[in-house]
C-alpha cells in the first residue's frame, strides 16, 4: 500500500512540476495562438494522466551529479598519547562503592512495532484521492449525458449550409458544439 502511495504522490509532483513548467514557458515564448496554446495544454493533460505509468515505460535517463569541489584535506597533529589507566584494586573498589542492600530490578522489555501495525494515513489519502476522483468522474459523465440528451433534442436547420449538423434548441442560452464523434452545433431560438 506503501508504494501505490508514493507512486500516486511522486506522480503528483511530476505532475505539477510539468503544469508549472509549461505556464511559465508559454508566455516567455510568446505563444499567441489559441489553437498551439490548446494543443500544448492537452499534451500537458495527456502526460498528466499517464504519468504514474510513463517511469515504468520510458528508458531511465541518468544524470551526472557532481558532488562539487573536493574538500580541502584537513591536517591533524597526532594526539598526544594518553596515561594507560590502571585497575583498581578490589580492596579499594569495595571501599569507593558502598553495598547497597536493595536487589537489582529487573530488566523490562523494549515493545517492538509489531510488523501487521500499519499507519492508517495512506489508506486515508487514498481514500480521500479515490474519492475525488469519483466525484470528478461522475461530474463529467453527467456533463456528457446531458449534452447529448441536449444534442438529440434539437430541432434540425437546414437552410444553413455548414459542415457540422445545425440544431436549434430551447435549452440552450448560446451557441455550442456537442459530440465527440458526429459533433452537432446547437443554436438557441432566438
């Protein structure tokens, strides 16, 4: 579970790492055209959502790190030689530590984190993530269902000569485009 979650949030940040980097390169190579612009930003979308998946797929591209310049080496005099300590006698030793009567207390055990323990927070935010999607998900599929309920409800124009079929509709407050495969274009009544 561990690894799914670091994979979804290691995903994120390439993710928005990606977004950042194009909306700051957009206006410095002053893109003007709408139709670049939407193209950029779908292939932005498109690498978004395959990005969980693009580490596993693309070749590892390894670069040179260098670790900067050496370190000066340090010059250290040698110590100077220490007084080797000689051991107390036992007479001695008796005499600088007093008998102490209590017994000693045993040792206590150290718990250990039992290995089926797991922190709770990945699960949550894979939670929390799976239920935004869902959400989103349900959005749009509501979103589609509707303009094609839209789309199917028009009534036919036929004097306009254009290379989508023309609709008129009540639903609709202004001009749009519905469909994906057979796109319509639904005008208002008015």
């Amino acid at each position: 579970m561990t690894a799914l979650v670091s994979v979804l949030l290691e995903s994120s940040i390439r993710a928005a790492v990606l977004a950042a980097m194009v909306a700051c390169l957009l206006p410095l190579a002053r893109v003007r055209s709408s139709a670049v612009r939407h193209g950029v930003w779908t292939a932005v979308l498109c690498a978004m959502l395959l990005m969980p998946v693009l580490p596993y797929c693309l070749p590892s591209l390894p670069l040179p790190v260098s670790a900067g310049p050496p370190a000066p080496a340090a010059s250290f005099a040698p110590a100077a030689p220490r007084a080797p300590v000689l051991p107390r006698s036992p007479a001695k030793a008796a005499v600088a530590a007093p008998l102490s009567t209590a017994a000693p207390e045993p040792a206590r055990p150290v718990p250990q984190a039992s290995a089926s323990t797991s922190p709770v927070w990945p699960l949550m935010a894979l939670g929390v993530y799976a239920a935004g999607v869902a959400w989103f998900l349900a959005r749009f599929l509501i979103g589609w269902w509707s303009a094609g309920k839209v789309a199917r409800s028009g009534a036919a124009v036929t004097e306009l000569n254009a290379a989508a079929p023309v609709c008129e509709s009540a639903r609709v407050a202004s001009p749009l485009i519905a469909g994906l495969l057979a796109p319509r274009i639904i005008l208002p009544l008015t």
